[in-house]
C-alpha cells in the first residue's frame, strides 16, 4: 500500500511534539537524574504514624522556638518546597510542618510521614535562603523517599515493628543522669533507626533536593555550597561539629555532582528571599541557643513509669524464684520473681523493689537488669561496642571504665564483658557490667547490662549472673 505524501506533521503529531518539548524545557526537567525510592515493608501511612508519634517526643524534649515571625516564615519556605516535590512522591497522607529549636548545633532532621525540625544553628550559618532551604528540600527528599522507614525495612530486625520504634527517643537512663541515653544516637536514639541514613540515600537525597530546588527557583548549588560549610564547621571544631554530618554521612564528591546535577536543570523563576534578611535578627533577639547535651540532661526518661518503690531506701534480696520474660522475637531471659519489668521502645528493664523512680527532681534508675539492642557502628564486636559506649560516655561524663573488656557468650554467641564505674545518684559509686553480642543480622548490637550501688554489688552478683546466663537470642537467623 502507498503511503500518502506528508507535506508537514498533522495537527494531532504536531500537539504532540509541542508537549514533548514543554515538558523538556518545564523548569528542572532538563534530564535530571533519575531517584528511585529503596524498598520498603511499610506504608506512607505507617510514616505518618510513626512521625506524628516521634514528632509529638521531640516536641517535649527539645527547645521549641515560640515565634510567630519564624514559623510562618519556615513554614512559608517549607511549603514552596513541598509544592516542588514530585507528585509522584508526595503521598497525600502526609503531614508536613517545619518546627524551629532553640539548638545551637547545625542539625536539621524530618521525621517520616512530613515533620520537620530546623536548629537555629543551622539558620545561624546559612549565608542566604536558598543554602537554608538546600538542607530543608535535602530532608524534605528523605520522607519523599521514605528512607526513614526504608532504614527499619533493610534492618529487618523483629523488634523494629511499628509502634515499638515510634517513641524510641531517649532510651535507658545509667544512674542519676537525665537523659544520659544508654541507648544512645543522634536525635536522642531516634538516629540509630530512622535518621542515620547510608551514603546511598545521602546522594539519593542531595539530587533530588537539587531537583526540588530548582523547581521552587533556588540554584542548588546553594545546596553544595551549604554542606560546604558544614564541612568546614566540623573541622574547625575538631570533627566533633555538626551533628547533621553524624547521621548524613558525605557520599563522596559531593560538591562536583551537586553542581553537575545543576547544570542538567532548569532553574524556575526565583521567589522573594528578602524574609531570610528580616528573620535572622529575629533569631539573634531569642534566649541563648542550648546544646544536645544541655537538652538531654534536662529530658526526662522516654521510659519512666510508674516508679518501683523509693530509690535510697534498702533493697530487698533477690528472689529464690526466677519467672520467664521476653523481648517480642528477640530473646528471652529468667529474672527474680519479686523485680519488676519496665518495658519501654527501646529496651526493658527488670528492677528490684526501691531500684527506679523519683529522687531529687529526677528519674533514676539505681539497681537491676537491661536489655536492649543499639545499631552497630561496625561490624567488628570490639570496635561496635566501644563506638557506642563513647556515646554513652559522652553524657555521662563520670562513666569509667573498671577494668579490660573479657571475652564471653551470650546464648551460644561470641560476647563481649565490659566493667564500668559511674557516680551513684545515691552517693558513693555503682557499678555497671555491659554485655554485648551481635544479632544475625550483623549490623545491631543487643545487650544485657547490670547496674547496682557498689555497696550492694555483692548481694546482687549471683542473680545477675543467673540472668545473663539464661538469655536466649531468638531472633530469625
């Protein structure tokens, strides 16, 4: 069959060919890289969940900024950028919002599900609004991406079931000192899970907050230039700065293939950036900005509850008796019949009558048993546990090491004894023995650890042995 001459294209070829190109030159589609979200078990309703009821923790636990001229101006920029995230991505469940701290580290972080927390450390460096809202659209593209709850997918571990993680900030109180987290990571625990993200979703995430940028009309080399200066912040303090870099790790060549990734994008048209002037002396007129560390030592448990009789009066004996407890799919372990079992998110404990409670204004935690588990910094035994009890240490700056850490078993597995001595809320010194093996997924620590005032070490010894020796890891191989 012939084919007809063809002078030109039809009007049908030639809408198509137009819309081809309109999407072609739409500002930031100039072939920017592809972002592909990770696997993930959960749903973006699960996010929300998850974040409200974290949200709902770091609001009662960190300084939050009451000011009507800053949040309606975070919220102003966090709002541009949400409307510049790929619809394809912003799950309608989502609610976002952009709270300011008082927190003079540079730190920002967005919870699953769309809640933002912006330290004005932060805000205090940013030399314009467009680095400012490169760190905003940078986490804005992790709950884009869900790689919070992508985190808790790869990890696979039983005890990080929705519901159980949700409230993991804060963790485990060693004495007397408020919030000396033995549970310890960024964001008061939260960060071992949900916040510490690879240098995979770190580069995931710098690309599409370029994207975002773009097409909320920012340069995203402002992005680059902002890590930049995080960058140099950290090492003018030692590499002990910025806590922002402890759970965004630096993929590597940031800084080229940010500005590459801004070379392939249309920019759109630039918004009115005069608010960031008017809002940084609004900033500079608030009370002095607190550290981490000041916050912590002023949070109360996340897991205090009902309290176990009175700390500082005598502790009864440990009971002959021995029931069963467990932690979900984890393990399982005999205690004293007469201790009492206090389950928080991120681990349990097992205290004798008087061993938890009130005392002098503050949650204290003096006598009994541990069990928890913590991300593993390496996957070295040694070199995990004492990545994490340097961050133990770090809040509990009277913590001490007793003796050299021993090797032991925990339920058949290779195990570390680690011997520690810490000032005692009661006065005088308790003791504390950290026990530490890995799961099988090979990248969580769980541990059993036992604290007891030093004058009654000798009373407790024989049921803390009884207990270590009874644990069962019966997590999934």
């Amino acid at each position: 069959m012939s084919r007809a001459p063809r002078p030109g294209l039809s009007w049908t070829s030639r809408a198509a060919a137009l819309a081809v190109a309109a999407c072609l030159l739409a500002p930031g589609l100039l072939a920017q890289t592809p972002v592909k979200p990770p696997k993930n078990r959960y749903t973006p309703q699960q996010d929300v969940e998850l974040g409200r009821e974290a949200a709902a923790e770091v609001r009662k636990q960190y300084p939050v900024i009451q000011n009507e001229r800053i949040a309606r101006y975070l919220t102003t920029l966090g709002d541009r950028l949400v409307k510049a995230a790929p619809p394809e991505l912003d799950e309608q469940v989502y609610q976002y919002s952009f709270t300011p701290v008082n927190l003079k580290e540079i730190n920002a972080f967005a919870l699953p599900g769309g809640p933002m927390f912006i330290h004005r450390g932060l805000v205090d460096v940013a030399g314009s609004e467009e680095q400012l809202a490169g760190v905003m659209a940078h986490e804005l593209a992790h709950v884009l991406l869900r790689h919070g709850t992508a985190n808790a997918s790869k990890a696979q571990n039983p005890w990080l079931q929705l519901g159980q993680i949700a409230g993991a900030i804060g963790g485990a109180v060693v004495g007397g000192s408020k919030g000396a987290a033995i549970a310890q990571g960024s964001q008061f625990g939260l960060g071992t899970l949900m916040l510490k993200y690879s240098r995979e979703f770190e580069k995931q995430a710098d690309l599409l907050g370029a994207q975002i940028m773009a097409r909320a009309g920012y340069d995203p080399r402002a992005l680059a230039q902002m890590f930049e200066t995080i960058e140099r912040a950290s090492q003018s303090t030692g590499g002990s700065g910025p806590q922002w870099l402890n759970s965004h790790p630096n993929p590597g060549n940031r800084t080229q293939y940010i500005n590459k990734e801004a070379e392939a994008l249309s920019i759109a048209r630039a918004p009115d950036t005069s608010g960031f002037a008017e809002i940084k002396p609004v900033f500079a007129s608030l009370p002095p900005s607190k550290s981490m560390g000041d916050t912590a030592r002023a949070a109360p448990a996340a897991d205090a509850g009902a309290p176990v009789g009175t700390p500082g009066r005598p502790l009864p004996p440990p009971s002959s008796q021995y029931r069963a407890i467990s932690g979900g799919k984890v393990f399982q372990a005999s205690v004293p019949s007469n201790w009492t079992t206090l389950s928080s998110t991120s681990a349990i404990k097992v205290v004798p009558e008087n061993g938890y409670g009130p005392l002098n204004g503050q949650t204290v935690f003096t006598c009994g048993v541990e069990f928890g588990i913590v991300k593993a910094e390496s996957r070295d035994l040694a070199q995990a546990t004492n990545a994490w009890l340097t961050a133990v240490a770090h809040n509990n700056p009277g913590l001490q090491a007793a003796g050299t850490p021993q090797q032991t078993r925990i339920s058949g597995r290779s195990a570390l004894a680690t011997p520690l001595v810490n000032p005692s809320p009661l006065g005088g010194r308790e003791r504390i023995a950290v026990y530490t093996t890995f799961l099988a997924d090979g990248s969580t620590l769980f541990y059993y650890l036992t604290v007891v005032p030093e004058t009654d070490a000798d009373a407790f010894q024989g049921a803390f042995r009884r207990v270590g020796q009874s644990i069962r890891l019966t997590e999934v191989r």
